[in-house]
C-alpha cells in the first residue's frame, strides 16, 4: 500500500516492480497525491472501481484467500487540510463484507499512541463507534519530520469491518534500516566454506494430537517391555493400551475432514476469475457441460420406436405384485451402510439412520413398500448434489482440473437397493422382456 504517490496519467509505466501487478489512482488536476497497490501475481486478486468519494484518494482490489471469504483491501490517504467525512468511509465499507483500510488518514489520537489528537482522530474515534470497525494502529511511528524538533509521530493506521483474519498491530520499516540491516554482509574468506542449507520437509499429513502421541509413545514402550518381560500383567496392560490407541485413530480418522480447503478462485474462459461461491458454481457447470455435450442422434426413427415402446410398457399396469420389504431387510442393509459416506442434498446421512430406533425404521419399510406398490420413486431421491473433486497433479484454479461427483440421498439408495432384491425374487424376473 502506497500513498502520496506524486504520479501522474503521463507516467503510466512508473515504479513498476518485477512479477507485481500495480494499481493506482492519480490525482487529477492538482500536484502531489495519488494512491498506489501492489500484489503479486501468484495471488488470487483483482482490481475494483472505488465508489465517487469528497475528501478521500483510494485505490482497491479484491483478494481471494482460503480459510476466509473475500477481502477487500483499500490504499487510502486523506490530505491534512481536508475533513474526515463519514460518507467516504461508509462508502468504502460498503465495498464487500469484508474491507481493510490501509493507509495515511491523518487523523490522530493518543488513544492509538499518536502525540496528540487532532479534529480528525475524535471523528475518526466517534465513527469507530457508529459505523462498527475496528482501528489498527502501528507499534512504531510511521513518520518522521525532516526537522529533527518535531517528534516521530503515527499517519499511518488500519480500519477493519467484518474481518476474521488475527490481525492486532502493523509493523512498519524504521526510515533508520540500512542496506546492510537487510543483506547481511559476509566476509570474503569465508565464501569458500562448506554450505549447508537446510530444506524443511514438505508434507499434507495433519498432525496428531499431543495425546494420541503421547498414548502411542506409552503403547510402544509397554509393547516393547512385555516382549522383553512376557509377563500375564504387561501382556494384558499392553493389550488394553492397544485397543485404546485404536479408538482413538478411529476417532481421529473421522474428524481427519474438519477444516477441508475450499475450493480457490477459478479461472473463466474469458481470462476473468471467479470469486464467489456462485460464480466458481457457474465456472463448474460451464466446463462439465462443454465436455459433456450430447452426440446427435445416429438413427432418430430407431430412437423414436425405443421411446414409443417403453412409454407403451410404462404405461402397463404390473403383472404381479412384488414381495413387500422386510423390516429385518432394511435393518441388515443400514447396518452395512458406511457412515463416511457424504450425504445428499437432504443432509440426511448413513450415520443418522443407524440412529433410527425401531419404529422409525418401521415407517421406513412403509414408506418403502408403498413406493412400490405405486411404482413411485420420490422426485426428490432423485435430485443430486453434484461437488468437484480436484484431479491429482491438476493446477486447482482451472474448472477442467476438477472431476465431478454426484452425491445422491442416501434414503434413495437404501430404497434402490431394496427395490432390486425384491425384483430378483420375483417371478417375472425368470421371464424378462426381450432386449
């Protein structure tokens, strides 16, 4: 974040850096001022048009970022001779549902470490209060007058609204930092030594808990005594210390998913990125939908004798009626379901059923059984929730690296599975019809 800028329209390719993109808002008809961004461009982020403003220059950009929603970063600077006006800042608030305000507002107040308190720093106090943000001051003066009389003093400070992220100081570069504060200076006899760089070891594996750790630290050391001294009491300890490990890896294991990634900004086909949850929604849809475009007809009068014969044979009352579901069925196939299974656009899952007491399960086979008396399938077991699953070794801001997944109700596949083994022991079933 820069400010005070002095750039002009004519230097449109000033104070450029290497592999950063620069955003920047000029000041227009008068000399100085101007407001400068910078970001690199690994990140996901974008530019955004600030909104008409009296007294305030900004220059802002749209930040993607995992583990939080979308930030909206903002360079600002108010000149010392102009008014702090509540109009601006809730302007600027009002960019997104989240929004931090960096910058040189000169306003101060001894309330964020500042010499003295100014007009701007009590409205900038009462407006704290009013329009609900938070201020982040810095833990050292960020300007220093040219005059040695004046004392170090604090411009720059931050303004949060509706941010989640830790953020509780900023710290700033002292104007007094040497180039040899920053780049070590290395004596000439001493580049011939041996190098040793250390490279941290990359890896995905969330750690255990400090428990779970130390209870397998116990496990093996009892392990390792029981079989140097084979006695009936380390052999039991060291059993008993086994099957608690295993629950507890069991426990782990299915809390392994909490706090999952989500899914990062998407690319568009037009260069433009996705942000939102709706927007990376639509991106999805677009490229399951171009790779899954429907082949023409090879024959369409043969298509067209297909449909007329199963709407014909739907339309057939059934020849015999089909044995009903058991109670003792369902229970055996929810049994075998597997809770890890994620659930459907009902949000009913595996592990809720096996919850179900008898009675429920009793009007589950009700439910079941008239379905097929009706030859009825609930339009809304049909309905999926379709998720992407990030292909391995695929760049994870391209829609195509993404392969889908149809997530059904698991109330319908308990009733498809239960619906088929009452077809296979139908009667009919020993004479289908000819395919």
């Amino acid at each position: 974040m820069v400010q005070e800028t002095h750039l002009k329209p004519r230097l449109s390719n000033a104070c450029k850096i290497s592999n950063f993109v620069q955003l920047r808002t000029d000041r227009q008809g008068a000399p100085k001022g101007g407001t400068a961004l910078y970001y690199n461009r690994s990140l996901y982020c974008c530019p955004i048009d600030t909104p008409p403003l009296v007294n305030i220059e900004a220059t802002a950009c749209r930040l993607s970022m995992t583990g939080h929603g979308i930030l909206i970063l903002v360079s600002v600077y108010l000149p010392p001779k102009k008014k702090l006006l509540r109009s601006d800042l809730e302007a600027l608030f009002a960019l997104g549902d989240a929004v931090i305000l960096f910058g040189d507002f000169n306003s101060k107040s001894t309330n964020w470490n500042c010499n003295y308190t100014n007009s701007n720093g009590r409205k900038m106090e009462a407006l704290a209060e009013d329009i609900h943000f938070n201020i982040i001051p810095p833990l050292s003066p960020t300007h220093y007058h040219n005059n040695d009389n004046y004392r170090p003093d604090i411009l720059d400070i931050a303004l949060m609204k509706g941010v989640a992220l830790k953020l509780s100081c900023i710290e700033t570069l002292s104007v007094s930092i040497r180039i040899t504060d920053l780049c070590p200076y290395q004596p000439h006899h001493d580049s011939g030594r041996k190098q040793h760089k250390v490279v941290p070891a990359k890896s995905d594996r969330k750690e255990l808990p400090s428990d779970v750790s130390e209870l397998i630290r116990a496990k093996n050391a009892v392990l390792r005594r029981a079989s140097k001294y084979p006695t009936c009491e380390n052999r039991s300890h060291a059993r008993a210390l086994q099957r608690e490990v295993k629950a507890r890896m069991k426990e782990q294991k299915a809390l392994k998913t909490e706090g999952a990634v989500p899914t990062p900004a998407l690319k568009k086909p037009d260069k433009s990125i996705a942000f939102d949850d709706r927007e990376k929604a639509e991106c999805l849809a677009d490229s399951i939908e171009q790779q899954c475009t429907e082949n023409p007809p090879y024959d369409t009068e043969h298509v067209r004798r297909v449909e007329e014969e199963v709407r014909q044979r739907v339309s057939l009352p059934p020849k015999d009626d089909l044995d009903p579901i058991s109670q003792d069925e369902i229970s055996k196939h929810i049994k075998a379901l597997k809770i890890r299974k994620a659930p459907g656009r009902d949000t009913i899952s595996s592990k809720a059923l096996k919850c179900f007491s008898a009675p429920l399960v009793a009007l589950l086979v009700a439910i079941f059984n008239a379905c097929i008396r009706n030859c009825y399938f609930p339009a809304a077991w049909k309905e999926a929730v379709v998720i992407g699953i990030p292909k391995p070794g695929k760049p994870r801001d391209l829609p195509a690296s993404y392969r889908p997944i149809s997530l059904l109700s698991v109330l319908g596949k308990l009733f498809e599975k239960n619906a088929q083994n009452s077809f296979k022991r139908s009667p009919h079933r020993k004479r289908p019809y000819n395919q």
